[in-house]
C-alpha cells in the first residue's frame, strides 16, 4: 500500500510513519523541520498554492494519514489567519486532491471540539469549541467529510508517551519541567482521556485496512485529570510524586479558552476495533521508561 502521512516531523507522525514504512511504501511531508525522519520525506509546505496536487501527482497513495497541524491551542490564538491556513484550508485542499485521485484520507481531530461542560463525549456529541484551535479542527472534520465521505476523522484525546526525537508530547513537557523547577504545576480539575502513542499508531493502522469511515474518538479508557496523568508519569519514570504540584485550571490567565472535561466515551472505538488493546497509560509510560533502562 502507498501510505502518504503528513506530519511526519511531528510527534504523532513520526511515530506512524516509522512504523508503517516496515511494511508499507511510505512517503512523510514535512515543513520546517532540519532534522528528517529515517523514511523518504518530502519537503512541501501544504499552505503553498497547489502544493496538494504536486505532492499527489508525484506520489500517488492509496490513502493519506494527514497529521500536519498547527496543534497548540496558544499559538493558533496568537495566529489565528495562519491557524485557520494550516489546520482547515491545507487539509481541505489535501482531501478534495485525494478524493479526485480515488484516495482516502485520515484525519486527526481533537477533543478540543468540545466545550468541557459534561465530558464522556460521544462520536453523536454537539460540538463547541471553546478556542481557535477547536473551531479550526472543526471547520477542517466537516471540509475532509464534505470532499469524500469515505474518509475518516479520528478525535484524538490527549496522547502522551517518548517521542522519537520529533515534535514534542505531554510526557516530555513534564519531565522538561521537572527538571528546570524541580517540579511541575498540574490542573487537579481538567480531565481528559489519555492514550499512549503506541495505541493511536496501531489504530490508525487497523483504520487504514477497514472500511470505517466518518467520525471516531480515540482515547484511553480512563477519565484522568492531568495531575492524575503527571502523578502516573512520575510513577512509571521512577520520579517522586511530590514533583507534582497540584493546581486549579481556573488559576491560568486564558482559563476560558480551557475545556474543562473533554473525556471520551469509548463505545465507537470499541465496537469497531474490537481487538485493538488500549492498556492504562501508566502500564504504557512503564514500559517506555523499562526500555530506557534496558538501553541504558
Ligand atoms: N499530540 C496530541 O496530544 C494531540 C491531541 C489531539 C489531536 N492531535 C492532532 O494530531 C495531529 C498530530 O499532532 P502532533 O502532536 O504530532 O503535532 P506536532 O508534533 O505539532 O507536529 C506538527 C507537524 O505539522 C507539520 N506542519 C506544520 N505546518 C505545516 C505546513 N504548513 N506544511 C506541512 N507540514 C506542516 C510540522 O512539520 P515541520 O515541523 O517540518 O514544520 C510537523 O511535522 C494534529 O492534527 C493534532 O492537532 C494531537
């Protein structure tokens, strides 16, 4: 299969991109980044005028993992004109060219569709975003459906674990933390859905082989607040839990722009892949510090 996946200098691609070209023709997209992925990369800025149909003509796939993102909730607020670029009108332009040449498409969407009210939201859930990230997010799941509705849109919820030396995730922000304050300030009242990256490469596999296509939430299978996550982080790390300094959301000067609980339900993840193992977070984070340690 030919797999084109965008992103592929970030955290979540880097990591799909190295696993599926083990068994696939991979080709990754990357923008700004020196430093390349050990997989053929192209260098292609998908804001650029006709940047999609070049990529697509050159490397025709048989589908697209798109994982290019502006995907920090502070910087698409401070940019929001190059936000609303990258996050609706590059994805958009990427499906209506892959839609004309009979692909399909993944889409990573966020939990940040939602406004944090009630939590436990379903793939039936309304949205409302509460930021500039979540409505971009929502305007691009509408734009990859309305371009072929055989594509696929996966709301990840938050993803944590070691990065392969590509773009940054909650685990390393932590440790970075930890190290240059001796501690780390968590929200104890912000909830999430965790899942390890291992987890949403190897869904994002079995997606790629299965007839499922629309809507889907991706996240783990517990509803933790992120001073539960980085408590568990330090656990799995072997660091002391007193690390942890446990804060209100409400105490960060843009709380508004914050959902407060965007946990997922699970029921669709479930149903559709039924073998797919989402362990706890914590039993994942051991294990990538159990590797480090063997390495070491
Ligand atoms: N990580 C999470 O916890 C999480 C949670 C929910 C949803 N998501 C979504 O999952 C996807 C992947 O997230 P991530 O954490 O892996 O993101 P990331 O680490 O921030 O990576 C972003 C990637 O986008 C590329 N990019 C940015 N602008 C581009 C442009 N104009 N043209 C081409 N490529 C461009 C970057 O390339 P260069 O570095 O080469 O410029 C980089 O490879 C995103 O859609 C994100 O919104 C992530």
């Amino acid at each position: 299969m030919r797999v084109l996946v965008t992103g592929a200098t970030g955290f979540i691609g880097a990591h799909l991109g190295m696993i599926l070209a083990k068994r696939h023709d991979v080709l990754g997209v990357a923008c700004t980044s020196q430093h390349l992925p050990d997989f053929p990369v192209s260098r292609t800025d998908l804001t650029e005028p006709d940047a999609s149909r070049k990529l697509l003509q050159s490397f025709p796939p048989d589908i697209v993992i798109h994982c290019a993102a502006m995907s920090r909730v502070m910087e698409c607020e401070a940019h929001p004109v190059k936000a609303e670029e990258i996050n609706v009108h590059a994805p958009r332009e990427l499906a209506l060219q892959a839609a004309a040449r009979g692909a399909r498409l993944l889409f990573f969407s966020s939990d940040m569709v939602f406004s944090g009210e009630r939590g436990y939201y379903t793939e039936q859930s309304p949205p409302s975003p509460q930021n500039v990230y979540g409505w971009t997010k929502l305007r691009a799941e509408a734009a990859v459906l309305e371009a072929n509705a055989q594509n696929i849109v996966v709301r990840l919820n938050l993803v944590v674990g070691k990065g392969r030396g590509f773009g940054t995730s909650f685990t390393e922000r932590i440790l970075d933390e930890i190290n240059r304050r001796g501690k780390a300030s968590l929200f104890t009242d912000q909830f999430r859905s965790p899942i390890h990256v291992r987890s949403v490469v190897l869904a994002a596999t079995l997606l790629t082989e299965r007839d499922i296509s629309g809507i889907l939430h991706l996240g783990g299978s517990q509803r933790l607040s992120r001073a539960e996550l980085g408590r568990a982080l330090c656990r799995a790390a072997g660091i002391e839990e007193v690390k942890i300094e446990e804060v209100s959301y409400l105490s960060h000067p843009q709380a508004s722009l914050l959902p407060r609980d965007t946990s997922f339900g699970v029921g669709r993840r479930e149903m559709e892949m039924p073998e797919l193992e989402v362990r706890p977070v914590e039993t994942e984070l051991a294990a990538d510090f159990a590797k480090e340690r063997v390495l070491l």
